[in-house]
C-alpha cells in the first residue's frame, strides 16, 4: 500500500533487523536456562532520533 501510493513506509530497516533478531536471540536465551538476552541497538544510539514516522493509515479519510 505504502509504495503504490507514495506514503512512508509502516517499518524501517532498523525495525526489520529488531524482528529478524528475535528467534535467534529466544534460542541463545533458552540455551542459557531462559537467561534474558539484550537486543542490540542496530540504530547505534539514534533510534530516538529516526523522524518522520506516521502510519499510512493514520490520516486516510473514509
């Protein structure tokens, strides 16, 4: 929806690498007796700098 119609993606490549990360991350934790894992911060400090965000949906008119 997004490309065909020119709006700014719902996710990034830094939310892509977050969910891809997940199952790998679950496995080293269970390997380690359920032991919790930090998720690393592919954005190297600046996920809270990332502007521009809405969701595509959010301003459609019905």
């Amino acid at each position: 929806y997004c490309l065909r119609n020119g709006l700014p993606l719902d996710m990034d490549v830094y939310d892509l690498a977050e969910w891809s990360c997940v199952g790998a991350l679950g496995r080293i934790s269970i390997e380690n007796g359920n032991a919790p894992v930090r998720v690393p911060d592919f954005t190297r400090g600046n996920w809270n700098k990332i502007q521009g965000y809405r969701h595509a949906m959010s301003q459609r008119k019905l």
